[in-house]
C-alpha cells in the first residue's frame, strides 16, 4: 500500500552493492519519486572499476 524506491547508493569495499530504500505515506508516489530523484541528482551512481 505504500509507495517506496530503491536507489543504489555504491558498492562495498568487498565489491558488493548497496542501496537505500525510500518509502512514503499511502499514495505519496510523486514524493518518493521527487525523493529518489534528488538523491540521484547529488550521488550519481556509478560502476564499479574492474580489475
């Protein structure tokens, strides 16, 4: 019933994904997604390097 995202937020030091869950009130969609958005505006995501 609740709108969330999830947004990866980067990588551990063992290599392994990380990511942050957004969740909001029963019908807040837009303010999940204005949220996931922000967050992807100051941390963009970005791959990890390969050795």
């Amino acid at each position: 019933q609740q709108p969330a995202a999830t947004v990866p937020c980067g990588f551990t030091a063992s290599g392994r994904p990380v990511a942050m869950q957004i969740v909001a009130a029963k019908f807040a969609d837009a303010l999940v997604l204005r949220a996931a958005r922000a967050f992807e505006r100051i941390q963009p995501f970005r791959l990890p390097t390969i050795d």
